[in-house]
C-alpha cells in the first residue's frame, strides 16, 4: 500500500510519496512518480528536467535537451516556476521542467497520443503546476481512448524575452518559444518510455501559449514533432522587432550592474546576480508587459508580421475563442471615448502606415463600435450596463475583436483556403462559470476570456472558477470527449464518449463554427460583427500585425 501526504496550496498541488511509487525506467535512470490527489488510477511524474539550467553561464542562452542521465529521480513534486513578478509559488531561474500525467491502468507500451500544454499569462506569468490535467486524462481513460498529457515550463519576462541589438546580436531572441520546441524534442526522444507515441502529439495552449502554439505554426520545427494543433483564445498584439519597448529593457539590465557594459548579455551571465536583483529590475520596467515575442527575422521563429506569414506545418488544427474576450481586459471605470482612441493609437504605435493613418483608423473603429449599449460586451445582454458607464461595454467590444477576434477569425480564414489543413472553429458561449475577480462589477465579465479553461481540464481542475450548474458539467464532458476526440483521431467526432453535436470543419466554402453553449450547443456561421471584425483584419498591418 503506497503511504502518500498530500497538500494543497494556492495554484499547486504537491504530493510526497513514500513507498510504491509508480516507476518507469528511461535508460539507465529510474523516474519515480506519484499518484493524481483528484482523480484515482492516474500516474504522475513531475518536475522533470527538460533542459539544462538556463543560470550562471547558460543564462540568456538557447535551452539545450537535457539527456536523462543518474540512477534514480524523484519525480513526486512539481518543478519551480520560472521567474516572474507577483508569484503565488516557488520561483527560480532553474526552471525548465515539464509534468507527465498517464493512466495506471493502460498498457505502456501501447504508444499512446499525447496532449501538450503551454499555460497563458501574457509571457509574464504561469506555470505547469496551476493546470491539473488529471481530469482530462482521467475522462480519457473513462472513455476507453486513453492519452497522456504534458504540461511545460518555458521561461517568461525580460529572462524568456529580452530585447534590443545586443540581444539580437547573441541569437538570444525568443527564448521562452525556443524553450517550447526544446521540450517538444525531449517529447519526441523520451516520452515513448511512459507509452506515448511521438508521432502522435497535439500541441495546445491557451491565450500566450496559444499565441505560442499560432507562431509554431508558421515555422517548419513544429511539423517534426507535432501532428495537430489546439488553440484556445490566441490574440494579435503588435509585433515588433527587437529595437522596441528599449527603455524597458535598459531599465532592467540597468538594475543588475550590466547597464553601461558594452556586452550587456555577456555582462549579466557573468555576474552573480540573485533572483531579487532580477525580479527588481523587471519591476522597475515602466512596463512589465514589455517582454513579448519579438519579430526575429529571417530563419527566425516570428520572421514577419504574422499578417505576412503562411502556415509551413501543415496539420490539423482547432481554433475558437470565448464570446467576451475583451471583459477582463477593460477598465471599469471608462466614462469617455478618448482613453479607447488613446489605447487604439498608442498599443500600435509606431504603425508601419504613419501616424495620421492609425489616427484615422482609429476614428473609424470607434464609428465601427458606437456607445451604445446593447451594441457592447458582454454581448447579448441588452440595455444592461451592471451600473457602469456605458462606455464600458463599448471598450470591451471594441477591444475583445481588435486584440482577439480579429485574428482568430483572419487564422481560421487563411488556414481553412489553404484546402490541405483540417480545421474545427468554435465558439464559446457558456456564462456558467462566474471567476472570482475581486471589484469587477457582478455579471460584466460574462463568458470572459480563459473561461472554458475549468470546462476542458474538467470541474476544478484549475483555480480560474468551477462548474457549478448540471448543464456546465455536461458541456464540460462534451468539450474533453471533443478535444480527447481530435488528440486521438484528429477529428473531433469519434463516436465515443458522451452523446454531442456533430462539429462539422470549418472550410473556405463553409464557414461555420461550433457555438458551444451549455445542452444548446450548435453550428453557427462564422459572421457575427463581420463588418467590424473585417475592418480590423483589412488593417492589420497598419496595426503592426
């Protein structure tokens, strides 16, 4: 009998086992794991090292595989999450670990599919350890098609993305993708020795890690080790190239004793700097967002304005978004229109069309998206306006397609007239889950950005909202049959599992998506705010995009 404490604390549950620990042997070396707290019949190793240890001389470096190497690792525990500000866990530069969740009753050495997860957090934030994917491994099983999920650390912030000539000079652009595709290769060497199949994986992220999983899918690595893509809630910011959000970056360097080094990369793996050197200099960023993908030319993982690129990984791919996606990302307290022009001009500036260009788009897209209410977000709910400005539903219309919806739906065109990838685009439109944002005004979120989060890791299986009602678990159920479905067959309807809709694939001929939405779910065509959503595609290279 496997003697096992358990705790839980905010975001992360840890468990330390203490005999009749799940083992798999990889080489020469024995992982030992443990056992799922939420769901029984699952096994769990975590924490392991994917990498090197991106510190000291390999700091600012491109992660190199790790090769699994000793006699024995202790898989029990989750890894430390890579450096960020406002941590709720364990941080620390040595970072780069990745989780393995599987079945204890399937046969390991059947090679199954794999799932991969990449968390969101605007590349400033996350970790591995928030995601429990013990649930939908669980239900896998459940439905006799049973899969193994990874879950990743990649690095974030000025240390996954820093900036500037020097940066660019080292090759050290992009890092926290470079990261990414270094554990997909520890996927593809290693994972067949937990019954995975490396020629069976489904890269999946939502919000920044969707955003990363949409730029793998315009290089020509992905193709070498993933055969299908999932991508939750990716957005458009303006990408730039290495020259911009400077002054962010000489605020950080600066504060680590690099700042008037001629080598400033070559200066801070040099230097003995703590982790509360690092978490102050990111600090003193007048903007602690600066630190995003950057365009890194040719040979490069982003080498153009996405709006300029084409798919070279051809594959199976999902793509859909929630109905409110700009909610969470709008202030409350909004009562006139220049602060939305200001954000609009400001959030592309400099645009490659000149200044008196976006002025003018601007003063379009605010015709486009009038102050009226029952016009705004969260959309379908009327005159409401849950005793705020009206403004505020405006703000959040506007800004959910401009930095969202745009190019989710301009990506689901341009794959589906490829002709040669098959794609499934959903909506979703639940309103069940209600987060626990501390302030924000009761209802005004509505169905919000990550809200089907809970929905596809299953009830509780992440602190972003639960399920409450019977109809949201059954659209719970529904949406990991869907997504288990597309890991294991690439194609969302397999029969199996619960009863639900048919999603028919989106095509260039039929445009339609699935509007998933507590028992009603249903086919819907691609169009709602057409003209204003196709608007902010027409520019998108005015908007740097």
């Amino acid at each position: 009998m496997t003697m096992r404490a358990c705790a839980w604390l905010p975001f992360l549950f840890y468990c330390v086992v203490a005999s009749g620990a799940p083992q798999v042997v990889v080489d020469q070396t024995i992982v030992s794991g443990t056992s799922s707290p939420s769901v029984d019949g699952l096994e769990l190793f975590l924490g392991l090292p994917y990498a090197s240890p991106p510190i000291g001389a390999l700091r600012y470096r491109p992660a190199s595989l790790l090769d699994v190497s000793g006699a024995t690792f202790n898989a029990s525990q989750f890894g430390a999450a890579c450096l960020q500000l406002n941590a709720v866990t364990a941080i620390s530069e040595d970072c780069l670990t990745l989780n393995v969740y599987r079945a204890a009753s399937s046969d390991h050495g059947r090679k199954l599919p794999v799932l991969v997860w990449i968390y969101g957090g605007d590349f400033v934030s996350g970790s591995s350890s928030v995601y429990d994917g013990s649930h939908i491994v669980g239900r896998a099983s459940k439905r006799g098609t049973p899969i193994i999920l990874v879950s990743i650390n990649y690095r974030l912030g000025p240390l996954g993305f820093p900036i500037g000539a020097d940066a660019a000079k080292h090759n050290v652009l992009n890092l926290g993708l470079k990261d990414q595709l270094v554990a997909l290769e520890w996927v593809n060497k290693y994972i067949a020795y937990f019954g995975g199949d490396p020629a069976k994986v489904t890269l999946w992220g939502e919000s920044a890690g969707a955003h990363s999983v949409d730029i793998h899918l315009y290089g020509t690595t992905l193709k070498k080790y993933a055969r299908a893509e999932i991508i939750q809630s990716t957005y458009w910011d303006p990408q730039y190239g290495p020259e911009h959000n400077l002054a962010d970056w000489t605020s950080f360097i600066s504060t680590t004793g690099c700042g008037n080094a001629a080598n400033e990369i070559s200066c801070i793996r040099g230097q003995n700097v703590t982790t509360d050197v690092l978490l102050a200099g990111w600090a003193a960023a007048a903007n602690d967002l600066a630190f995003n993908p950057v365009i890194d030319g040719l040979g490069g993982l982003l080498p153009d304005l996405p709006s300029r690129l084409v798919p070279q990984s051809r594959i199976p791919v999902i793509v859909g978004s929630c109905r409110d996606e700009g909610t969470l990302f709008t202030p409350q307290n909004v009562n006139s229109t220049e602060p939305i022009r200001e954000r609009v001009i400001s959030h592309s500036t400099p645009s490659p069309s000149g200044p008196e260009a976006l002025a003018n788009a601007a003063d379009r897209l605010l015709e486009l998206y009038p102050d009226i209410a029952a016009l705004g977000a969260p959309f379908g709910t009327g005159n409401e306006t849950f005793g705020l400005d009206p403004q505020y539903k405006r703000w959040a219309a506007l800004w959910g397609d401009f930095s969202l919806e745009a190019h989710t739906r301009e990506l689901r065109h341009l794959v589906s007239s490829l002709g040669d990838m098959p794609l499934y685009g959903y909506q979703f439109a639940d309103a069940d889950v209600q987060f626990p944002f501390i302030g924000q005004a009761p209802g005004s979120l509505g169905v919000n950005h990550a809200t089907d989060l809970p929905y596809v890791f299953g009830s509780g299986a992440t602190q972003v909202g639960d399920l409450s009602t019977p109809s949201a678990e059954t659209l719970s159920t529904q949406m990991m049959d869907y997504w288990i479905s597309f890991v294991v067959t690439t194609n969302p309807n397999d029969g199996k599992g619960i009863k639900r809709p048919h999603w028919v694939g989106y095509t260039a001929a039929n445009r339609v998506v699935m509007q998933l939405n507590g028992t009603t779910s249903k086919i819907i065509p691609d169009t709602w705010r057409e003209e204003r959503i196709g608007f902010i595609s027409k520019h998108a290279v005015l908007w740097h995009r």
